[in-house]
C-alpha cells in the first residue's frame, strides 16, 4: 500500500491500513473515535495505554501554537464531556494497574493544560460528585484522583481538600465499625500526597491526627477468625471489623511522620486546638527502622524515614545502627533508578550526613535576633547537629559501603537524585582520611561525570560537585587518580576546580572554604606534570592573581603555594619574567610576599622564587627592582632552615646568572651586604646542603668563580 496516501510519511516505508484510514480522518474525528474507544473499555492494559497516550499527546500538541494542526478544528479539549471526563479520571483508580494509572495521570495532565479553568471546573465537578454519592466504590474513587493529581495541580486539589467539611468527614467514616481496606488505602494515600501543602497539612494534623495514630497503635492481641461477622465481601473487597491491614498501617504511620517532621508556625489560637498524636517520631522511626528488611513494607519504611530523619534525634539513632545502615544502602543498591524508593533512600542518607551551613558573624546575629522574636522556639541549636556528631554519621554511613552504590546510581539516576548523590559524597569528603578510600571507590569518576551532566545554569549543582571533587583531591595522590591505566585525564578535573575559585552568584556572602580547598587540590595537581599546570595557567590566572591580595591569610598562603607549583612550567615562568609590565608588577607582589608575616606564606614565595631565578629574564626582573636582592638576602637571615635554604639559592641563581645580568647579580648583592648575610646564614645553618650552597655564594661574591645554577631540592 503506497504510503503516499498518508501525509508526511516516509515514502519508502509501506503504509498500514490503520495509517492510511487514520489519515483519511479527520482530527476532531479521530479524538471522539479515540475517546469513544476508551469509554468502551474491555481492552487488554497495554491498548489501553497506548490510546491514552495518544490522547495525551492530541491535547498536548493541540495546545500550542507550534504544534496545533493546521486543519481547521474547533479546540480537542471541548471533545471531552462529562463523561469522558469521568473515562479518564477513572483509569486513575487505585484499582488499575500502575502503567494504566501513569498514562492516565499524563493525560489528565494535558487535558487541564490545555482547557484552563473548563478543565479545573469538570475535575472539581466530578471529585463533589463522586464523594457525594457515599459509596465505598466512589470513595476509592475520588481519593485516589486526588492522590494521583496533587504533584499535578496541587492548588486545584487543594482548593477541593480543603471544601468546607470534607476533611472533617474522614474521621466518622475511617472510624465506622465496619471498614474497606480499600477505602482506608485510598484516604491515606490522598492524605500523603495533601502533606505537601501547607494548609492541608495543618487540616490533617487538626482533623486526622487523632485517628491516624488510632490506626498505628490498634493492633488487636487477638483475632476470632471463625467468626462470620469478622468479613463480608463487597464490590471493592473485604469489610473488616477493627482490623487494619500491614499497608494501611503503614501508610498511616508515614502521614504522622509527615505531620511531625514538617512543622509551621502556629497562628494565633490554633496551638490549643491541635492535638499532637502520641506516638512520637522516635517511635514512628524505629517501626520504619524494623519495616525496611521486609519487602512489602520497604517502600512505605523508605518515605516514612525520608520525613522522620529530619529530626535529630532519629538521625542519631539511625546512623548508630550499622544493621540498619547495610539494610538501607542493600534496599538503595536493589531500587530501580528514578524510583520513589531510590530518590527517597538517597534523601535519608543526605539528611543523615548534611553539616548545618557556616554562618558569618553578621548572620549569626540575625538568626539570634529572629530566634527572640519568636520567644515561643528555642534559641539553641540542637547539638546533634554539631560538625562532630554529624563527622561520626558521615563515618558510619561510609564504612556501610555507600561509595559503591552511589557510583551506580550516578550513571542512570535522575538529575534530581543525581543532586543529592553529590551531596552526600560532598559531605563525606569533609573527612580526611576516607578521601583516599572514597577514590579509589570511584568517587573522583562520579563527580566528574556529575559535573559533566549538570547543565551549566545550574550553578549550585556544579558548584557542590566541584567542592566534593577539591575536598577528594586535596588528600589523594593525582598519579593514583589519573595515572597508569585509569582512563580519567588529569585535565578533566581542571575546570570544575577552577569554577569554585570565583564568586557564587547565587549567595549574599562569599564562603572563602570552597575557594581555599580548591586551591588546595590544584596546588596538588600543579605537583605533577606540565599536562595537568598549563591549563591552570591558561584559564584560572587572572583569577589566581586577584587571590594572591585577599584579605584571607589562607587563601593568600593557598595561592602563593599554587604559584610555587606552576613556576615548574615555563608557561608560568613567562608570567612573570616576559619583560612586559604585567609580569614586572606580578614580580614585586611575589617578592613582597617573601616578608610575609605568615611563615608558610614566605616558604611558598621564597620557593617559587628559587624556581623563577634559575631564569636570566626572571633574575633580571627581580634585580630592576630596589628591594628585590634585600627581600632574597633577608631570607637568608630567617631563623628557619627551609626558609634559609630557598633564600640561599635564589642569591646564589642571581648571582650566576648568565652574561651580563649575572654581574649585575653580584654587584647588586655585593651592594645589599650579601657577605655579612651569607656569614650569618653559615652560622645559623646545620644542614650541609644548605651550607655547602652558602659556601658557593661566598665564594662568589668574594672571588670570581661562576659555577652553575643551584636548583632547589625537592
């Protein structure tokens, strides 16, 4: 069959009779046969779903203006009645299958995108309705509409939870004596997803609190199971008597969690008013804890855990209990990726190893002022979430092998979950000694591919991935990360460290650690070769130049030391020896810095100028200058041995200089009373290098012998 007669399509591919009939239809004809077909229903799940997915995507492309048709047609969403309304709402029954329910939940998606307030007055219409009618049946119905579109439309479903005397009617009927598990599951579930709005959040916690806990508590000792009233079947399954399933039980114990992890602020009059449920997050916490070994309950332990973790207390306890620990990592390593399971795993594990923010001495104030403004909350931080106690959760999450887990997870996780994945490694790399472990466990090739998928607008993103990424390679021997067989290239790491060395965009005040430790990892690179210190060079020296004035000593000292690596390459040589007035200007800042107040601050300066000197140009730049032989003279002078070693080489460089410059190196140095620093340096002076160094520049300076240069030890 030619597959001309269907438009659009590819010639050399042989047209089905259904594409050419379905061609020859018009738009507004092929919707109400579509819509007619659902409404039929008797299809098997799969053609179900693929006729909603159809409809999805008519309403979806109908509602733009790029993708509408250009055959005239009134709007598709007006095809959908009352009725059709009510085909599709149904397929969101707890009762379908969770493919059919999914496709049903996108559809429904695109049909109040594209009908707007139409579409909004039809789902309010249809969920009064229901409920109206009182039955078990239509109950299950209109709950589970609710719980599948509240991450949908959450104020629309909101508007609807909170009509007047709805949330007070789910006491009297969860409460009846004789009871659906189904209607039960459904509640619950609508309850959970209403957790995640704030009004109805404090409507449950005012309304549901009581019999919720009723239903986490009231476990019967004894049951008579021969009893004929105990069960009766109706169209949605069993009615119990007092009797609530493992699920129901769970999912009710989750809504607590949900209503005492996230607290708001009372308004005035309403504290009296809410009672609190009495089984506490500790103890909602721990029957999660024991829930996670068993798998019909795993993903009820997970969401529960993901709100209770919250609170310090439980995270303590958590972190304390290595069974738990291997369990939860075991359930995460088990979970498919972007699955609830996964996302909300990784969530306790972010929630267990997360510090509390550094808080400059301005914003402590503010917290404190905000902390008397409301007299009614305490002052104090809770002192579980000090760095130390948090320092132990992180070792103990850790040593229950998560590196792994979490490397997997990377390659196929959401965006989303791939965030709190670096979280978590961020977190863990604070501690020194497991950076080396947490490498060599792939942790250095997770980041990089993180950094890598992170879109470039996603500031926070890459900025943690970078931070983690410094923290590993500040402690880890670059030659085991990049070297031998390991396919990661030492430039790779480059451009992430160098994004954390300017400012953030996204906060008020500037955090100076993640700049330093950044530092710090490409100081530690810079030790390797001229493969990984030329980009540095190229792409991050206007910023390294900037950093060398901070007001931060250690920033300052960090820089210098990065600069003493980079003077290994000539590229960095040139910059400050290329004769030009930049590299002149650079010099004078580098020799200032070698009569720093801060010792580690002259070591680095006086060795990047023992670097620097083995060069006529670099010699010749520092000689132009009027404190430039005195500030190299004054180190020999220093009290320090290493500080005395580099400034007895630099001298001796300077004055061996080649040509005519090498003179000048004499005379300048003759001239700044080198003889009488160099006899002191020989008195102070017990290693023998160093002293046979001095030895050499005296003997310089008083005859006219010109060895050659002497290069620094490493």
């Amino acid at each position: 069959m030619s597959s001309q007669l269907v438009p659009g399509a590819d010639p050399s591919v042989p047209a089905t009779s259904e594409a050419v009939e379905q061609a020859n239809v018009s738009l507004e004809d092929q919707t109400l046969l579509l819509l007619a077909r659902l409404m039929e229903g008797g299809q098997e799940d799969e053609e179900t779903c693929r006729e909603l997915n159809t409809l999805t995507k008519l309403l979806t492309d109908d509602s733009s203006m790029e993708t509408r048709s250009t055959e005239p047609h009134k709007p598709l969403y007006e095809l959908v009645d009352t009725d059709c309304v009510e085909t599709i709402l149904g397929y969101l029954d707890m009762r379908q299958p969770p493919t059919v329910r999914g496709h049903a939940t996108l559809t429904t998606s695109a049909y109040l995108k594209a009908a707007g307030d139409k579409g909004v007055e039809a789902l309010s219409s249809f969920f009064h309705t229901t409920v109206g009618k009182g039955t078990y049946d239509d109950f299950i119905t209109a709950f589970s509409v609710a719980a599948s579109l509240f991450p949908i439309v959450p104020d629309v479903i909101a508007d609807l939870f909170l009509s007047e005397g709805f949330v007070v009617s789910l006491g009297p009927l969860m409460r009846r004596k004789w009871k659906s598990r189904k209607v039960e599951q459904a509640a619950l579930e609508m309850l959970n997803a209403a957790c995640m709005n704030t009004p109805c959040r404090e409507a449950i916690k005012k309304y549901c609190a009581e019999w919720l806990d009723e239903i986490v508590t009231d476990v019967p000792s004894t049951v008579d199971v021969a009893s004929p009233e105990r069960r009766e079947v109706v169209e949605d399954g069993s009615l119990q008597q007092r009797i609530h399933s493992e699920e129901v039980r769970n999912l009710a114990a989750v809504v607590l969690a949900k209503l005492q992890a996230v607290t708001s602020a009372p308004t005035a009059g309403e504290e009296e008013r809410i009672q609190p449920a009495t089984t506490s997050i500790e103890d909602l916490s721990d029957m999660f804890r024991n829930m996670i070994s068993t798998s019909t309950s795993q993903n009820s332990s997970i969401e529960g855990l993901a709100y209770a973790s919250l609170q310090p207390k439980v995270k303590q306890s958590l972190a304390s209990d290595k069974a738990f620990l291997k369990n939860l990592i075991k359930a995460l390593g088990s979970s498919p990726a972007k699955s609830p399971a996964t996302y909300g795993a990784l969530t306790i594990l972010v929630n267990l190893t997360t510090y509390q923010p550094s808080l400059t001495e301005e914003q402590k104030r503010m917290t404190q002022l905000k902390a008397y403004a409301n007299a009614s909350k305490s002052s104090k931080p809770d002192p579980l979430n000090d760095d130390e106690n948090v320092a132990k959760r992180c070792q103990a999450v850790f040593e229950a092998g998560v590196i792994p887990i979490l490397v997997t997870h990377s390659q196929h996780g959401s965006a989303a979950s791939l965030m709190l994945v670096v979280s978590i490694v961020n977190s863990l790399a604070r501690t020194t000694k497991i950076r080396g472990q947490m490498a060599q466990q792939g942790a250095v090739k997770l980041l990089l591919h993180a950094y890598s998928v992170f879109p470039t607008d996603n500031v926070p993103a890459q900025r943690t991935t970078a931070h983690a990424l410094a923290r590993i390679l500040i402690s880890t021997n670059p030659q085991h990360v990049f070297g031998g067989s390991n396919p990661l290239s030492v430039t790779s790491a480059v451009r992430p460290l160098l994004l954390i060395l300017g400012d953030d965009p996204t906060v008020e005040h500037r955090d100076l650690l993640p700049v330093f430790e950044s530092l710090l990892a490409l100081t530690n690179l810079a030790s390797t070769d001229d493969t990984a210190r030329n980009p540095i060079i190229r792409i991050a020296f206007p910023q390294i130049e900037e950093l060398l004035l901070s007001n931060n000593k250690l920033v300052t000292r960090a820089t210098v030391e990065l600069i003493c690596n980079l003077m290994q390459a000539p590229e960095g040589v040139a910059k400050f020896a290329d004769g030009g007035r930049q590299a002149s200007q650079r010099m004078h800042i580098l020799l200032a810095l070698t009569d720093s107040e801060d010792f580690e601050t002259r070591r680095a300066a006086g060795g990047a100028m023992a670097s620097l000197t083995e060069w006529d140009t670099a010699v010749n730049a520092i000689l132009e200058r009027d404190r430039g032989v005195p500030l190299l003279l004054g180190l020999c002078k220093e009290d320090q041995e290493e500080l005395r070693h580099r400034g007895i080489v630099c001298v001796l460089n300077v004055m061996t200089a080649p040509g005519k410059v090498g003179e000048w190196g004499v005379k300048k140095v003759k001239e700044a009373g080198g003889v009488d620093a160099l006899k002191e340096c020989l008195k102070k002076s017990r290693s023998q290098e160093v002293l046979e160094i001095t030895v050499e520049a005296l003997k310089k300076l008083l005859a006219d012998e010109k060895p050659g240069p002497a290069p620094l030890a490493k």
